[in-house]
C-alpha cells in the first residue's frame, strides 16, 4: 500500500527574494522538504511591488497579491495594504488560509516572530496540528512585548510542537519556558554545496574584490537593523587595517554611511547593497573574516555564519547570553567570540587574527567541519518530518 505523502503549509513572514534569515530559512526548509517527497506550499505576506521594489520597511505602500512555483513548492503572496509598526495589514490572509484549509494539509508549520500571522491565526481555529518555528523571543519592543503576549500565549498553547533553533535559546526563552514539554531543539540548516564549490561566477566574483579592495577584506551580511550591530563594527574598523564590505539593505543605511563619515572610515567601507547568490558566496570566498556583532537575543542563530563557515571565512561574533549565535560558532573553534557592545575587543579580535600566526588556518578548518556536520539543510528537513510524523502518530 502507497503511503500518501505529507501535506505541509509553511506560514512565513515574506519568502524570498525578501532578505532576512527567516525568509531563506523558510525557503530551504520548504524547498529540502519537497525534495524528500512532501508536497509543500509556503503562504506569506507579499513584501514587493508588482514591478519588484522592495517595500519591506515602507510604510504606506501596498502590494498586490501574488503567486508563483519556487521549483517544486508553490508560494502564496498575499498582498498589504501598509505596515503600521511592523504590523502588516493584508486583509486578504484569512482568504488565503480557507483556501490552504480546502487542501487539506498534515502540518501546518507557522514561523515565529509573526504577530500579522499569528493575529490571523486567531481567526482560523481549524488551522491544526500547528508546529512552531520560534526564531526568536520580541526583545527590544518591550510594550509591543506586553501586548503581544497574550497572542502568544494563545497560539503557542495551540501548537502541537515547537521548534527552537538552538537549547540555548530554548533555555534562556521565558515564553518557551512555560511550553517546555513541547520544546524540540531544531538547528537550522542551509545548502552548503554553493558556499563549499563555488562556481565560476562567484570565483570570478571574489577575484573582482580582492583587485578592488585588497587585503585584509571584512565582511558584513544582513539586513541594517538595530540589532546587527553595525555601528560597532564601524567604531571597530578604525582601530584595524583594511576595508569592510557591507552587503545588505535596511532602514539604518542612511545613518550608518553618516557614521562612517563622522568616524573617517568612509572611504574604508563599501556599501554594497543587496547581492545574488554567487556574489555573496564570492564575497565570503574574498573575506579574511565575517564580522558578525550583533547585540541583542533577537539575532537567536545567525545563519550567515553557517553560510561564512562553509565557505572557508572565520566569522567573529558577539557573546550574546542566552542566544544560539556564540553556540553555532565556538570561540576559538570556528571563530572567535567577543563581548557584546564593544568595538574594542571586536578590533582586539580582529588583530588577533592577523597577528597570530596558524589561527585563522585552526578557524577554517574547523568551520568547514562543523558546517558540514551540523547544519546541512538536508538533514535538517528529514529531522522535521520526522517531527511531523510524529505528530501524527
């Protein structure tokens, strides 16, 4: 007797090619899912004008709906009207849930910090068995926090398992704390063969930088947001030699190439911009080290360093307590650690990578190991199945 494969909803925030490790989280897992025979369909809120202009962090400007095949899994982009403090209004979600619910899913698998989801969540008591992907606790936006909880608090009692990306953050975590019999640890994962072979492209690419920038060459990915940490690593850059490649957009760009100036780091940092795959992997493959520097428990995992480590290029992060960030890249196993808020000891981090002699070499092979052991996005997706399976059972 043939067994009828899985039916999974993944319920995301956006989907790429929205930056953010949330949305390429959503993206591998749902795509790695669907290569091990489940049929996948992703449902978010569309984050691009009809002519493709990121409007992620634009307030009043709407976008239409949207859908399309990501190779085997089918996307649904629900239009917004606006985002009202990171809140988006797509009125057409509980629409888009009936639809899914007429297609009967197993799973139904939200990714968390989501407050538009959740809220539409609250209106679709039929959306069951519900399993959580909680990237993060709400951290900085403490009356937001207080507001949100209660939402929360009914949603997660709903869920039938939750997924934290790392213990460490499961442990640290007050919501998860109190849903601690539904906790299951799953690290996330990414599709390390672009970062571990690269090709012509992104070889051709980090040619390019190294003729342009020289050597040492740093390097910064992510969006910018309060929370990367990115004036640190300008402050730091003035204590060490060499140039920082910045790759990535946000709301913070204006401020931060105003920093550099005030600072005199200006013509020591590039502001790349958003960049393709092979760039990225280029820009890893060009990099002396990932400055990673980010500040606070809403950065829960990092999987830019995963990317980092693949690729051969030691990152450098912060000791942020009760975060998997320092547990997915060990102090001085595949990177170096450093306290957080502090240019001074990012730069002292730094230096020490450039002075002391076989560090960096240790830092490599180590990162290489423990990317390919730990976080490929194959293993990743059979652990969620199986997780999924169980549910069922």
């Amino acid at each position: 007797m043939q067994t009828c494969p899985l039916r999974v909803v993944h319920l995301g925030k956006y989907y790429p090619p929205a930056l953010g490790g949330i949305e390429e989280h959503t993206r591998t897992l749902a795509r790695g899912q669907a290569a091990l025979g489940a049929e996948v369909r992703v449902l978010v809120v569309n984050h691009a004008t009809a002519t493709g202009r990121d409007v992620t962090f634009d307030h009043f400007t709407s976008t239409p709906d949207a859908d399309e095949d990501d190779g085997p899994v089918r996307v649904t982009r629900v239009g917004r009207w606006a985002n009202i403090a990171k809140l988006d209004i797509a009125l057409g979600l509980s629409a888009a849930f009936r639809r899914l619910a007429r297609w009967r899913p197993d799973v139904w698998h939200l990714h968390t910090p989501n407050v538009t989801m959740m809220l539409t969540l609250l209106t679709c008591p039929a959306v069951r068995p519900l399993v959580i992907t909680h990237h993060s606790d709400i951290v900085r936006q403490r009356f937001l926090k207080q507001v949100v909880r209660p939402l929360e608090a009914a949603i997660y009692n709903r869920a039938a398992s939750i997924l934290p990306t790392s213990a460490a953050y499961a442990e640290s975590s007050e919501l998860l704390q109190h849903f601690a019999s539904k906790v299951t640890p799953l690290p996330l994962g990414i599709d390390l063969e672009p970062f571990q072979h690269p090709n012509s492209t992104a070889l051709a690419f980090a040619d390019e930088l190294r003729r342009k920038h020289g050597s040492p060459l740093w390097l910064c990915v992510g969006r910018m947001i309060y929370y990367k940490g990115l004036p640190l690593a300008l402050a730091a850059l003035k204590s060490v030699p060499g140039t920082l490649l910045v790759i990535g957009t946000g709301p913070l760009e204006r401020g931060l190439k105003a920093l550099a100036a005030e600072l005199e780091v200006t013509e020591r940092v590039v502001f790349h911009g958003p960049a393709t795959v092979d760039q990225l992997v280029g820009a890893y493959r060009a990099a002396t080290a990932l400055w990673f520097p980010s500040t606070a428990r809403s950065e829960g995992f990092g999987l830019v360093q995963v990317e980092s480590m693949a690729s051969g290029c030691p990152p450098i992060n912060t000791a942020i307590a009760g975060s998997g960030v320092p547990w997915v890249c060990r102090h001085e196993q595949e990177g170096l650690t450093v306290q957080v808020n502090d240019p001074n000891t990012l730069a002292a981090a730094v230096n020490r990578l450039l002075n002391e002699v076989g560090l960096r070499e240790k830092l490599v092979v180590g990162g290489r190991a423990r990317a390919a052991a730990e976080f490929d996005h194959g293993a990743m997706a059979e652990r969620s199945l199986e997780i999924y399976r169980c549910i069922r059972a």
